[in-house]
C-alpha cells in the first residue's frame, strides 16, 4: 500500500493565537508564552499557528517515514500548559550532530526536563533565554536543512 497518509490528531486551526495566549492561565505563565512567541517569531521569521487547541506553532513540513506513513506538523513550536512550558524543538532529532550540539546547549540552558519530542520548562525565570535562542535557531536550521520545503 504506496503512501498511506494517516490523520493526525493535532492539525492546524484557524484560531487566533493572540486570542489563545489572552486566555492563558495563571497570568504568569500567559506573560513566559508572550515572550515565547515573540522569540520563536523572532528566530524563524514565521507567524505563528495554533495546532490543535493548545499548541503554537512556526512553519510546517511534511514528513514521510519508510513505512509509508506520512503527515504535516510544525517546525517548532510551543504549548503554554499550566505545570510546565512544553517545547517542540523538532530540529533536535534531524540528525545525530544536532542532537548533540541541542543536549549540550540544554545543559546550559538552565532548569528544564525532556521528554520524548519535547523540553520542559517550569517557568522562563528558570532557564537563560539567549542559551534558549540558540537552540531554537540551531534546531530551525537543522529543519529547514532536512525538510526544505
């Protein structure tokens, strides 16, 4: 069965990311997702999009896997959730150096966990935001290497 396309669950939305950032709470983590998305803005040079009903995302790629499985989802990108910031830095599993250079980064980052596909964050008064935008601009320029369309 040649290319079989599955449906995500999370898509891109029409709604209004300036909305969904106004609703968040508690404010002080609506004030960490302003700044987020000024400097995911900032690195990639992309407006952003809601995917699904709490994530912001910037740019988008197709992705296809040698099981034929393929889909859309965003180049980078954020979810302001009440316990903690969830990072999408999709750039971080492009290739092994990426990988590499993204985790030593990370160790100067500041407070933070990972998970499968994501970075958390408690709080940004917890993590250095420079050592943030570096990883975020390494972890774009490995995406749009990789997926350059």
């Amino acid at each position: 069965m040649a290319g079989k396309k599955s449906e995500a669950k999370t898509k891109p939305t029409a709604v209004s990311v300036a909305e969904f950032i106004e609703a968040v709470e508690p404010a002080s983590k609506r004030e960490d997702a302003k700044v987020l998305d000024a400097l995911f803005r900032k690195v990639t040079g992309e407006a952003p999009q809601m995917w699904g009903p709490t994530i912001i995302g910037y740019g988008s790629y197709h992705y296809k896997y040698e099981s034929g499985r393929e889909g859309d989802w965003m180049r980078s990108g954020f979810s302001p959730r009440k316990a903690k910031h969830s990072l999408y830095l999709m750039g971080r599993y492009c290739d092994e150096a990426t990988g590499k250079k993204v985790d030593a980064l990370l160790e100067k980052m500041g407070k933070h966990t990972t998970g499968a596909s994501c970075v958390y964050v408690n709080k940004l008064a917890d993590i250095d935001l420079d050592v943030l935008e570096e990883i975020i601009g390494v972890c774009w320029g490995a995406m749009n290497r990789v997926y350059p369309d």
